[in-house]
C-alpha cells in the first residue's frame, strides 16, 4: 500500500496557524480509514499487504522553513535539528496506526500484514547523516529549492518552472529532494531497511524470504 493520510496533514499545517491540538485529533479519523481501506483490500482478495507508517515529519525543509519563525529554541531536537512536536505527530499517527494493524490480523489470521517503520528507518538520516553518505549540512535541506536555510520556499517551489529554484549537484548528498519527498539515495536506504533490515513488523526477510534473497545482491545491510 501506499502512504495514506498524509495530505490530510499536509494540507493544514502548510496553513501554518493550526492550533497543535487540532492537527492531532485528526489522527484517529486518518488511521480508522486507513483500517477501512485495508478491510476492502481484503474482500477484493489481498493476501498479503505492507503498510506504511507516518515518517518524521518533523525533520522535512518544508516544515522546518513553515515553522521556523515561530519556533523556540526548545522545539527541536538537540540531536537532530527537527522539531520535537510534529515527530511526536508522526509517532502518534504510528502508534494508533500499529493498534488498527493488530486489529485486523485478528480479524484476518491468514492476511500477512507487515507494518513499515518509515518513522524509524529515516529519522536514522538524521542522528548520523555521515552514515548514509549525507553530511549535518545537507540532511536538512532540500537539493532542490528556492533558496533560505533549508532551501525551501514555498513560493518558488522545485519544478515549478520559477527562475529563482536551484538544484544541487549532486542529490545523493541529501536525505531531501523537494523538501516534501525523498531522494532516491534515501529512498535506497529505506528499502533496504524494509527488505533486509528490522524495519517492518513482521520483518519482511522472516514472512518474504524469497524477496529478501532476490535483493541480497543489490541490498547489502
């Protein structure tokens, strides 16, 4: 499956005057959907499905530039520069959204469910960025933008034909694309982590071996 529920959060903290405590009620109603979009999947005849988790949302240059001028000191996070509040959004939404999974692998005991760890598979990126071949000066930025700490403008976003965006050399060097999407080197370390590593629940060389045996020579971990 891919990603649900992400614009429903996109769309109001983009407005940037969201009251916290709004945003987070919503959590419940995207997860409950997310559920019931899995059940349908099953009636059409899914057997087995991977469904993805919320990642930091904290740690995006959209959010970072969105948030930065109303932002304290003490809203980020020392060791990773992203803000405390919006990765405790996405760990939330991650919480509910395990709770829903084991639900339905109740209801469904011969579905196979893998649950994918965005979360933690990427906000890796952020506590030793020089692991993964990005550097603390690139991982919170966008390669491509238009321009300010975290490259990202709203305004002169990246593709939107604007003279004013610019484009990094060499995007291996960022965790960040657009400031909204990955790269493909990080899109690279997170199915690697999905598909060798203990990023999904069950893990998916345990459930899948045969997947895991086909990425074996292009997937080291």
């Amino acid at each position: 499956m891919g990603e649900i529920g992400g614009n429903d959060y996109n769309y109001p903290l983009m407005q940037g005057n969201i009251d916290r405590e709004v945003i987070q009620s919503f959590v419940p109603t995207v997860v409950n959907y997310i559920g019931s979009i899995i059940e349908e999947l099953i009636k059409l005849g899914a057997k087995t499905m991977l469904v993805p988790g919320d990642l930091a949302l904290g740690c995006l240059p959209l959010y970072l530039t969105q948030y930065r001028t109303s932002s304290t000191e003490k809203d980020y996070d020392p060791k990773t520069g992203c803000l405390n509040w919006l990765n405790e959004l996405s760990m939330y939404h991650n919480e509910l959204l395990q709770k829903e999974l084991n639900r339905i692998r109740k209801l469904h005991p011969r579905i196979s469910i893998i649950y994918g760890d965005y979360y933690n598979a990427t906000i890796r990126f952020y506590l030793g960025p020089d692991k993964f071949g990005f550097t603390k000066e690139t991982v919170l930025r966008a390669c491509c933008g238009g321009g300010g700490p975290y490259n990202y403008n709203p305004l002169t976003t990246c593709g939107n034909g604007q003279p004013t965006t610019n484009c990094c050399e060499n995007p291996s060097l960022f965790a960040s694309w657009d400031g909204v999407h990955f790269t493909e080197a990080a899109y690279r370390w997170v199915a690697q982590a999905f598909i060798q590593g203990p990023y999904t629940h069950p893990r998916i060389r345990t459930l899948c071996p045969s997947i895991a045996r086909r990425a074996a020579g292009y997937y080291e971990y």
